[in-house]
C-alpha cells in the first residue's frame, strides 16, 4: 500500500487544470494486471476494475486528481516516522491504495461472495467531475448493480453520510475605464459592484440563520453558507477608472434546502451582472442506520474499537452521484481534512491499513447481508 501510494503521489496530478491525468491511469492501470485483476477497463480517464462474479456490488471510489502543490517538492513523497507527506497523501490517493489492497485482501482470504467488488478510480472531484464521476453518470455507466458505495475521502475518523450542495459563482461587474482626473467619463465598475455585494449580503444574513438537523462539530457548522470575495478582481491600475470588477461567491446549501429555489434566488438577485458557474453539486444524504451504514460501522468497531460518529460533510462529496440514484453512499478514510490541501499534507500509514481493513469488513458484511436477503 505504501508502494501504491508513493507511486500515486509523485504523479502530479494537479487541478485544476488536470495535468498528467494519463500518466495516472496507466499506473493504476500497470498496479491492477500486477496485482490480478483481470475485469478491468478504462472510460475515459476513469478506470474501472471488478473482483467477483456480475450481480449486487459494493463499490470503493476514489478520485486520483489532487488541489494544486504549493511547491514541486510535494510530489516528492517521503515518510516522517509513521506519516507519509507528499501532495495527494490524505485527499486522496493513500485511500485509493487502501480500497485498492481491501479488494486484494477479500480476494486472497477466500471470502464467499455473492456479487462483486467495483474499484472505480476519478478524476475531477476537485472540479465537480466533468471528467470522472459525472462522466460516468451521462455514460451510465455509474453504479451498475450497486448496493453500497464507500470512497475514501479525509473524514477524519467520521464516516459522512452527507453532504452540502454548493453553486459556485465569478460575477463580473462592467463600467467604463476612464484616467482618474476625468473620472466622470467614466463609470467605476467597483463601485457598481458594492452595490452589488450589499444586495448579496443581505441575503447571507438570512440563509446562515438556516441550520441542518444533520450532526456535525462544532455546532456553528450547522449553519448554512454564503461566502463572498474567495477571489477578487479590479481594473488594471490606481489610477485608471475600473472598467470591470469581479468576485466570487460560494453559496452551501444543507440537505434540507431545495438546490434549484436557492440556485434560482442567487441568480435573479444577480440579474444585470455577467455570470460565470463555476461548479455546482446538489446535497445529498444516506441513513446511517441501513445496512450498508450499519455494516460500515460495525467494521470500524471491530478494527479500531471505536463507536462509528456520522456526520455531515461541510463541502461536496462524490457520494451524491450515488445517492441521486438511490444507493446508500458514504465516505470515510484514512486522511484529515485539517491538513488535506494545506502545504505539509500527510496521513498516517497506521490510518491507511485499519482503512483497507475496514473497508473489506464492510464489503464481507454487505455481500453476506445481500445473500441472506
């Protein structure tokens, strides 16, 4: 597994802008055929492997893309101690060797099963999944037969059982440039903008009053979310009259909330403006006590002697690709979210083998629950 993930890190698999994509699917693709895997094909820049015979499957997904390194020495892996830093250690690609080996280890120990397992490796996740879960969904092709699904997202010790929707916007503000000493032929684009970000200020006033019923820490995560100015732009010097303006809005809709009304709302608020969406996800959620929550936490109990916690994921999660269409979804991994991203990003290897642990206890549970059902 280390090997695996070592491997997988020192691929720079950035995005955006979705760089060395191939050079990832043909290692996953060179790791599969060395370790067996004979049902494996590609679709796109997706790769899709299977163990077992056609009929109900457990699914483990992961994605191989990873945010943009703060230095190229990131796609250097190394080990401190237990912890394997490198870019793409904790988000995700340590999860993907964990759910690639719990495949192997079902595979090896004999276990009788009554379907299959599905290895389903994607890119995109970091961009909404143009070319990898969604991809796979207009195809059809995304959970066939499925009757779980686990993807190995940095959960921190938490299995998520849920997660935001999220409708990411650039809007841009238009004016007319003019010098500062003959402003008033023009029209300052960042002024008309301010009147623009009160409008939408307002209405964040409102919507973070709205909480979810869904469990989450701490209790101020509850509330719904709309943040402005993630990114920011205006005009091209200090003293020229601005004649554009743009800003981002990032708007985080609970479960409870209908995605459309507020996506609908946002966007007539913004009518006048020139908008640009840059990604956006609706909210889904699974139950944690059906079978397949129920298997995944009685696994984690008997690896790690620890009560599962559910909780709401605070950002998008490829789970409702899956969830949209009825299959009981969850994530939970080896990595953290706290340092995922960040510049020293790690996980612990300790973390990586009770996850493939995990993972086939779950999957052994679900193939044995489906065949009794």
């Amino acid at each position: 597994m280390l090997d695996f993930a070592c491997e997988l890190i020192a691929i720079p698999t950035e995005n955006p802008p979705g760089n060395s994509y191939a050079a990832a699917r043909q290692a996953i693709l060179q790791r599969l055929h060395r370790l067996g895997f004979k049902d494996t094909r590609t679709v796109g820049d997706c790769v899709l492997s299977f163990i077992g015979e056609p009929g109900p499957t457990v699914y483990f997904s992961g994605h191989y893309d990873v945010v943009p390194a703060q230095d190229p020495a990131q796609f250097e892996p190394s080990m401190k101690g237990a912890n394997l830093f490198g870019r793409g250690s904790s988000d995700m690609k340590a999860g993907l060797a964990a759910m690639t080996y719990a495949a192997v280890a079902l595979r090896e120990c004999g276990v009788p099963m009554n379907g299959r397992i599905g290895l389903v490796f994607v890119p995109d996740e970091e961009t909404a999944g143009s070319r990898g879960s969604r991809h796979l969904d207009t195809q059809g092709l995304l959970g066939e037969n499925a009757i779980a699904m686990l993807t190995p997202e940095p959960t921190g010790g938490v299995i998520w059982n849920a997660n935001r929707g999220a409708i990411t916007l650039r809007v841009t503000v238009s004016g007319k440039t003019a010098h500062v000493g003959r402003q008033v032929e023009g029209v300052n684009a960042f002024e008309r903008m301010l009147a623009v970000a009160q409008a939408v200020m307002n209405l964040k006033s409102e919507v973070e009053m709205r909480t979810t019923s869904y469990q989450i820490a701490p209790d101020a995560l509850r509330r719904s979310i709309l943040m402005l100015g993630g990114q920011c732009a205006s005009g091209n010097g200090f003293n020229v009259v601005p004649a554009s303006c743009s800003f981002t809005i990032d708007r985080r809709i609970n479960p409870e909330e209908d995605f459309e009304v507020e996506k609908r709302r946002l966007l007539e608020l913004l009518s006048g403006t020139e908008i640009e969406i840059v990604q956006e996800g609706s909210a889904a959620g699974t139950p944690a006590d059906c079978p397949a929550g129920r298997a995944l936490a009685d696994a984690i109990q008997q690896v790690t002697g620890r009560e599962a916690k559910f909780e709401l994921c605070p950002g998008l999660l490829e789970t409702r690709f899956y969830a949209s269409r009825g299959i009981p979804a969850f994530a939970y991994g080896p990595g953290l979210l706290t340092v995922s991203h960040g510049p020293n990003e790690f996980v612990s290897m300790d973390r990586v083998v009770e996850c493939a642990a995990i993972y086939a206890g779950a999957a052994a549970r679900l193939i044995e629950h489906d065949a009794v059902s």
